[in-house]
C-alpha cells in the first residue's frame, strides 16, 4: 500500500497536505502558548500589545495625515489642470479670428468648396433611395438625355470614320514622298 500511495499524484498530494495541517496546527498551539505568556489576548497580540483606545488615536492620526496629503495632491493636481487650460485658451484663436480665417480660405478656394458641396450632394443622392413618384418625374428628362447620348455617339462614329478614311488615303501619299505617319 505504501508503494501505491507513493507513486499515486492524489496520494502524494493527500498526505502533503495532511502533514501541512499537522505543522500548521502544531504552530498555532506554539503561538497561543507564547500569547498566554505573555497575558494578551489573541486581538491585542495581532495589534501589537497597545490598548485599544491607543491604537484607535493612532489610526485616527494616520487617516487625518492621509487625508491631508490625498487634499495637498488633488489641489496641486488642480493648479496644474487650470494652469494648462489657461495656456491652451491663450494659444486657441477666438471665434472671431476662427471666422475670418474661414471666410478668406473660402474666398481663396470658392472652386474646390462648390465641388465639395456638389460631391457631398450627389453621395447623398446616390445613398438615398428613389421613390416611384421621382421616377416619373424623371423619365421624360431620362429619355431624352439618352436621344442625346445616342445623337453624341453617331456623332462621334461619324468622325472617327471620317478621320479614318482621310488618314488612310493620306498615308499612301505620304509614304511615296517618304514620309512616314505614326
């Protein structure tokens, strides 16, 4: 059974902590015995011995000191907020200045704050959804924006055609005066 006992992990840590117990218990007899010899009681050896009203005095004392040193560090703390904010009032420009400058960077850059107006607008217009009322409102308009499209585009075939065929009968022309086009 003993070599069970040894080579079992749960037995190992049984009887550790039994025999932790047993000193643990063992020292505690040995301290209530010094305690005795010494005529305190269990508090008053934990406290150090001084009579209560002693102790409470000196807790008091300490709490105040704390107490005083907690209010020092929080007024300091304050001195220092105030004094940052002040100096970051001083540096920030009043509404006034903040308005001027502004207006001048409008007047300067009116082009790009139009565009910026204008693509603002249509992400807008592009997120919200159309209702059926504004599609008939709009078909007409649509309509002929795509007759127009379509005109541009017969358009533009027609003089790249015509582009085409000038190039092309000049090129024979050119290359029998030796001239090459690229």
């Amino acid at each position: 059974m003993r070599l069970r006992a040894s080579e079992s992990p749960t037995a190992l840590g049984l009887m550790g902590a039994a025999a932790g117990g047993l000193i643990g218990a063992m020292a505690a007899r040995l301290m209530g015995a010094r305690k005795e010899e010494e005529g305190l009681t269990e508090h008053e050896a934990q406290l150090g011995g001084a009579p209560a009203s002693e102790r409470i005095a000196a807790a008091r004392e300490r709490a105040s000191q704390r107490l005083t040193r907690a209010k020092e560090r929080a007024a300091q703390r304050r001195g220092q907020v105030r004094e940052r904010m002040t100096r970051a009032r001083a540096q920030m420009p009043s509404g006034e200045e903040l308005s001027a400058r502004f207006q001048e960077r409008a007047e300067e850059q009116l082009a790009g704050l139009l565009l910026g107006a204008v693509a603002l607008g249509a992400a807008a217009a592009f997120l919200l959804p159309v209702s059926e009322r504004e599609r008939q409102a709009m078909a007409p308009a649509r309509a002929r924006a795509m007759e127009q499209l379509d005109k541009l585009g017969d358009q533009l075939e027609g003089k790249v055609a015509e582009a085409t065929k000038v190039g092309a009968e000049q090129a024979p022309a050119a290359e029998g005066e030796g001239r090459t086009i690229h």
